[in-house]
C-alpha cells in the first residue's frame, strides 16, 4: 500500500491530458480508488470514510473558504464579459501606440483579473483569448509571447486578494492558532490581512520588474497596432468602471478594511 498513492498521482498526470476531462473529476476518481483499494485491502478502515461528510460540512461553514468560489465567480464573469478586452485595448490606447503598449497591457491585465481567476491555468486562458493576438499582431515572436503571457499570469499569485494567498493565510492562522495554544502564550494569532499586507511590497516589486522588463524588450521587436477609434469611447467607460470596482475591491481587502469574503460578495 505505501506505493499506491505515488501510482494513483502518477496515473492522474497520465489521465489529465489523455482523457481532456476536468482536474477535479480525475483527482476525485482517483481518491475513490484509492479508497477503495485501501478498505478492501484493509489498511483504511471504513470508519474513517464515514468521517468525510462532517469534514466537508466544517469546509463549507468556513467564512474564509466562502470567499474562494465567489472570487472564481468575478474571473469568469471579466473573462467571459468583454471588460477584459476593453480593459487591454484601453490600455493600449492610453500609450498612444507605442510598440511597448501591448506588452504592457499584458502585464496589467494579469496583474488586475489574475487574482480572481483561480489559478494560473484561467489566467493564462484569459490572456491567451484577450492580449496574445493583439501581442502576435504587433509582430512580437512566439517564444516572447508566450513567455510574457506566461509571466503575466503569475502576477496572480502575489497580488492580494490572491486566491493562494487565501489559502495560504488560513492554514498559517490554523497553524499558529494550535501553536498558540500547546504554548501557552497569548500573542496576537496572524490572519489572512497579515498575509494579504506582507504581499504588498513584493508584489509591486514584480509588478513594477515585469512591467519594465516587457516595455524595454518589446520595443526592440515590436511596432504599433493601429486601433479602431469607433470603439474608443465605449471601452474607456467599461474600463473606468471595471477599474474603480475591482481597483477599491483589490485594495480593500488587501489594507484590511472588510475581510476576504465580504471584498468576494461585494464583487
């Protein structure tokens, strides 16, 4: 038994590109096969299955975990809504056509819905649909596309109220919260805010590097794309006002003003 799980891991990365079905559909069937395994071979005892509901149950009362599927909610609504395309094309204008102006438009975007895609995977989804066709008419090679639609992607992760950065924050206050108590001591137990605030200046870092690094590469192998003014109008009023709503979500939950679920519900 102690070699079945590194086989059912190794079958999932198998099925995952095979099969083309979701992730969670193939992580769950291989849970339920390991469980299985594991109680007719009698390692698990089928007590410990009948403990799963309750699990689930404490899971879904969480208020920070409540958080996570409204989030994903706001992603999918700005990537399936034309407010990221307006977003990229406003930004683009907003150069005046500079060859860097794409570039950067993608990174912003990245750094603006990747913390409300879920995941890298979505991030990069969303800018491969908005920003790598307008990068590819710009005349910008394929290697430097896709690694600047990778790199935007990530900003995802770093830039609060990153869903990892969710994640992260409760299992440290789970963490020191238990650690607390065998102690003994009575210090402050350290939140998600904590974590959200401790994210700032790193993150503007990157976001400030990535921004400079692609305006000064892009210029050497890209030349301006001409905009359509029709539209001119009508993406800077969706952008100013996707702008302000995610902009004082972003910054909201980040400084600490309204936690994580309510910045989510809000959105």
């Amino acid at each position: 038994m102690g070699g079945l799980g590194l086989a059912l891991l190794a079958l999932a990365a198998l099925l995952l590109p095979a099969t083309g079905l979701p992730a969670f559909a193939v992580l769950l069937a291989m849970a339920v096969t390991g469980a299985s395994v594991g109680v007719l071979a009698g390692a698990i005892e089928p007590a410990l299955l009948a403990a799963l509901p309750a699990r689930l149950v404490n899971l879904l009362e969480s208020d920070i975990l409540q958080a996570l599927p409204l989030y994903v909610l706001i992603g999918g609504l700005l990537n399936r809504l034309p407010i990221a395309d307006a977003l990229f094309r406003s930004t683009v204008r907003m150069l005046r056509g500079r060859p860097a102006g794409p570039a950067v438009g993608a990174i912003a975007l990245g750094a603006l819905i990747g913390p409300m895609n879920g995941s890298v995977g979505a991030s990069v989804v969303a800018l491969s649909h908005t920003a790598a066709p307008r990068l590819r008419a710009s005349g910008m090679p394929a290697a430097s596309r896709h690694a600047l639609v990778a790199v935007a992607s990530t900003l995802g992760l770093v830039v609060p109220p990153s869903l990892v950065l969710i994640l992260l924050g409760d299992a440290m206050m789970a963490a020191h919260t238990i650690a607390l108590r065998v102690s003994g001591r009575m210090d402050r137990i350290i939140n998600t805010q904590d974590v959200f605030r401790g994210a700032l200046v790193p993150a503007a870092l990157f976001l400030a590097v990535a921004l400079a690094v692609a305006g000064l590469t892009s210029r050497r192998s890209a030349h301006p794309v001409p905009e359509r003014p029709d539209s001119a109008l009508r993406d800077a009023l969706i952008s100013l006002a996707a702008l302000t709503l995610v902009g004082t979500l972003l910054i909201g939950v980040a400084l600490g003003y309204f936690y994580a679920v309510e910045g989510a519900a809000a959105g």
